[in-house]
C-alpha cells in the first residue's frame, strides 16, 4: 500500500498562484506511473495519492521512478524560485538532490478490507494495515520514499541491488507502543 502527499502544500497553495497547474502536472506524471507499474489508484484527497499494487516490488519502483520523474518535470520556473521547490544540485553538479514539488513517499505491506464504495463502484481499503501505511508516509520528508519493515523483507534482490536502502531509524506510531524501524530507498 502506497500513500504519498506533497510537502507543505497547503502553504503553497495559499502562496503560488498557479499552484493548480502544477498539480495537474504531478496529477498527470502520477497517474502515468500507477499505470506503467501496474498500480490501482484507490483515490485521492486534495494532493494525496493512495494507491496499491500487486507486490511490494512494484510499488518500491513506483515510488523511486516518480521520484525521479518529479524532479525531471518541466515545472514553471515560478515555482522553482519557491523555498519548498528550489533547484539544489547534487554535489557532482550531475542532477538535481531536489527540484519542484517534493513528494513524500510511505509503503507498507499487509492485510486489509476491501469494499466497493456504492458511490464510486471503485474498490477502497481500510484496516490497521492501511492506517500503519499512512503513518509510514507521515513520518517521511518531502522527496523520500520510506518503506516498513515488512516491505523491506519482500523487496526483490535484484532491485535491492538498483538502489540504496539503509534504515531511516525508529519511529513511534499513534496506537503503537514499540517504536518501528523504518528504511528509506534512494535511486
């Protein structure tokens, strides 16, 4: 299960104007991607996607192609004079380490219920797995993609060996008493 919200974006829609043109820029790269990677949107609210996939491979690729399609966006150059989207080239002077709306990244993996919502006829997911899912996207910075344990044990080695995976720490978690340890991926 994938949660994913862009970072400080109440404050930039009260302060860019044209912040609907760039939503429908980060609407439209996402949207894409789900399907490239075979993912279902369950649904959206204002700038939050969740989203599932058949296995946690497909959304850890997901989640790090759209990252990477994120920064490569032709976003307005409005928007790139913004604190939370400026340009900061890596070090190397090759690519960007941010550039335009910075999308924070929360996978996890489990049961859930699933309903037809008789408004939508879409498929929608609820349960203690799909809360966690959410507070793993909670605890994640704009522009890092954080995955849960379990995630972490069924991702494919052989992406495992395409990327970076270290642990991000410990977290704690509303209704959670243990603190959960939690990995980010870079490309």
């Amino acid at each position: 299960f994938v949660f994913t919200d862009i970072q400080n974006s109440t404050h930039l829609w009260e302060s860019y104007g044209p912040m609907a043109d760039a939503l429908d820029i980060h609407n439209e790269r996402m949207r894409a991607l789900i399907r490239q990677h075979g993912g279902y949107e369950v649904k959206t609210i204002g700038d939050s996607f969740f989203i599932v996939f058949l296995d946690c491979t497909a959304a850890a690729r997901f989640a790090v192609q759209m990252q990477l399609e994120m920064m490569a966006a032709p976003w307005p150059e409005s928007l790139l004079q913004l604190p939370d989207c400026l340009e900061v080239p890596c070090e190397d002077g090759i690519g960007y380490l941010w550039r335009g709306l910075r999308v924070r990244v929360g996978i996890h993996y489990g049961t859930a219920i699933v309903e037809i919502n008789s408004a939508t006829l879409r498929g929608d997911y609820f349960g203690p797995t799909i809360n966690y899912a959410a507070r793993v996207e909670s605890k994640a910075q704009g522009g890092q993609i954080l995955i849960s344990q379990a995630v972490k044990a069924l991702l494919d080695e052989t992406f495992k060996c395409e990327v970076t995976l270290s642990s991000a720490g410990a977290f704690t978690f509303k209704g959670i008493e243990a603190s959960q340890e939690l990995f980010s991926i870079y490309p």
